[in-house]
C-alpha cells in the first residue's frame, strides 16, 4: 500500500489524558495562583468559577450541587458508593472495565447486601430495563474501555425510590445526560475537556443530598470521602472549599478548557464536535474489511472512547495474545512516524483499537490518520504472511 502523505497535526488520540484544547500552550496557566494558599480568597474564586460554569455549561438544574473532589472519577465515584450506598438493596451495571471495578468494591470492599448483577461481555449492554426502581444503581453512562454507551435514561423511573449513581467521566460535555434520572454524577478534568488529571467532579441531586443527610453507613469513611459535618452537607465542598489542597495549575487550565468550550459553541457545540469525530470513523469503518466497531448495536457506539476490534479474518483467527501483539507491533509503526499515541486498547478489553473522539480532538486529525492505519495494518500484516 503506497504510503500517506498527509500526517495528522496532533497525534494525540489517547483515551486519557486526552488532548489539550486546539491551540493549547503552557501560556494559558501564566495566571495561575501557584504558591498561594487555596483558601485565600482569589484561589477560592478560582475553584468557585469551575464549579459555576461547569453547572452552567452542562445545564445541571439549579438545585443540584457540584463540587471539586481529591483523586479525579476515581475518588469522585468512589466517595459517592462509600457515602450513599447501603441503605437500599443495590443493582450494579457493568459492561466493561470500570464498571467491573465498581461490582468489585460493591462486592469486596462494602460487602453491600441484597446486591445484584447485571453485567454484560464488551461490546454490548446488559438488560437496563430489569433494574429495579426501588433500588439503588450503579453504573458508568459511557464505557470508556467497551466504546459502548448508555443510549438514553428512558429505563429509568421517574419516581424511582432508589438513587442513580453515574459514572459519566467519558460522557459529560460529549453526550446528553438526563438529569432528571440522575442523582449521583461524578466526571473528572481530563476526559472530553482534555484538562489535567487528578481532581473530580461530583454532582449531586436533591434526592442525593437526602440520603447523605438521613443516611450514615456502617463502615468507616476516610476523610476524602467525608460529604456531611455533624450530619448535615458540607456545603463548603460545594463552594470550592476543597476537602484537600488542590492544583492550581490545573484548576486554572480547567478554567482555560471551559473558556475554550464557551468559544466554540458550548454544549452544543461541544456535543457537534464529537459527532464529527463519530461520523468520521464510522465513514471509514464502513469501507474497510479489517476492521469494525466492538459495539454491536449503532445506537450504542460511544462518540468519545471509539473501540474497534480485528475484523480480517486471519488476524481474527489469532488467539489473544497474538492479537495483542500484531496491535502493539501496529502501534509502535504509528507512534515512530509521529502520527498517533496511546491508540491500543485498554489492557482488560478484547484486543483492539480506541481511538479518543472527545471534543478536544480536531475531525480533520482523525480523517488524516485513518489512511495510516490501512498502511500500517498492511506494512504489520505483510511480515505474517511471508
């Protein structure tokens, strides 16, 4: 296969951190309050704006609360189950990496009872409309290793008594979430914004905060996960009194994302660029016999976390392993001509590729890379077959 010209301008298409906003520079952070106590009232406006205008731009009703947690999703998630789980019986979804780390604290680390199962191999969901309305649910809305997404909230009960607690750290600002379905919503800064890692989000609704204030859980919580003062919320939280000292470099180069994301239309325009990116590879997908998505079903693909699997049939054929190593061999071809890094699959999922698609990631760069990767799987191919 002759090989391509035009090379992408950023070859960034990992899946986290992902890439900087287009036009990114370590300039954006010369504002930041580095050396400065993050209680002092300027650090605290600071924290407080990427609150305000993270509810702002992903319209979150005006009665939840949102606040800037230790640890990135990870800690978010985990101080919502920790927190909120265990007054009802619990149904958990998991469909792929991170919802299976979830099962397994729910099952090892909280030992919850009355806990429920609903899982799914990568590639597909499982049945949502069994969760039962009277518990409490756990699950990821996107599946960032699976490139599988939560289509819509319509199996979930308005009235539900039990809480909705969702994982959305490869969905917020890339795809709609329905609030009013939700209760418990954690993402972190360094997904669709393409911010830096190590502080979370948690959102909270009203029904949530209820549970925090009627609720006390029989295990011990540590003090990164402590949402209540003398039982009530600890609103501070919620107002960018963080529970430990944050970055601020990286809440300033949140605030730059934000203002990026405000430029180019908002939601909105963040959900089109996205899109953009989808469509771009589903275009080609479509018109290349060696390879196709994990997701089984259309209205499930993931716009951010794109994961493809081996369709030609003599690479199929490999087992795991051999497969593994024909996509690293074909990634080291890409990642020594400077066209793309970090685009294999998550080590737990089935061998494969994962493309980010996130918002941040400009289409004109994917629909440059993807004649590279014809002439990348045809120069890893060739050598098997001699």
């Amino acid at each position: 296969m002759e090989r391509p010209t035009r090379k992408p301008q950023n070859p960034r298409f990992g899946s986290g951190p992902t890439a900087k906003r287009p036009g990114w520079s370590i300039t954006a952070l010369e504002a930041a309050l580095v050396g400065r106590s993050h209680r002092a009232s300027e650090a605290k406006q600071r924290l407080a704006a990427v609150i305000d205008r993270s509810k702002a731009m992903l319209e979150m009703p005006a009665d939840w609360v949102l606040g800037i947690v230790p640890a990135s999703d990870t800690g978010a998630f985990e101080g919502a189950m920790w927190s909120l789980l265990g007054a009802r019986p619990v149904d958990v979804v998991s469909f792929e990496s991170f919802g299976e780390g979830w099962l397994t604290d729910a099952v090892k680390q909280l030992k919850l009872d009355g806990l429920r199962r609903f899982e799914a191999p990568y590639g597909e969901l499982p049945d949502l409309e069994a969760v039962a309305p009277d518990h409490d649910v756990v699950l990821c809305w996107n599946g960032t290793t699976s490139g599988v997404r939560v289509p819509d909230g319509g199996w979930i009960a308005a009235d539900r008594p039990g809480l909705i607690l969702c994982d959305a750290t490869s969905a917020a600002f890339a795809m709609p979430l329905p609030w009013d379905k939700l209760d418990a919503v954690t993402w972190s800064w360094q997904k669709v914004l393409g911010g830096e890692a190590q502080h979370g989000m948690l959102a909270l609704s009203p029904r949530a905060v209820e549970r925090l204030e009627s609720w006390t859980p029989p295990w011990p919580l540590p003090k990164i996960f402590r949402l209540t003062k003398g039982g009530k919320l600890n609103v501070g939280i919620f107002k960018g009194e963080t529970i430990n000292t944050p970055s601020m470099i990286a809440v300033e180069d949140a605030l730059d994302a934000l203002s990026w994301a405000e430029g180019v239309g908002g939601l909105e325009g963040l959900f089109g660029r996205t899109r953009a990116n989808l469509a771009a590879v589903e275009a080609w997908v479509a018109r290349t016999p060696w390879v196709d998505f994990l997701a089984r079903d259309p209205a499930q693909r993931s716009s951010t976390s794109i994961c493809l699997k081996l369709a030609d049939p003599e690479i199929a054929a490999l087992d795991e392993a051999g497969q593994n190593a024909f996509v690293k061999d074909l990634c080291g071809r890409l990642a020594a001509e400077g066209i793309a890094y970090d685009i294999a699959a998550y080590r737990d999922a089935p061998p494969g590729l994962r493309l980010w698609g996130g918002a941040t990631v400009e289409t004109a760069d994917l629909e440059a890379l993807l004649p590279w990767l014809d002439w990348a799987f045809v120069e890893t191919k060739q050598p098997r077959a001699a």
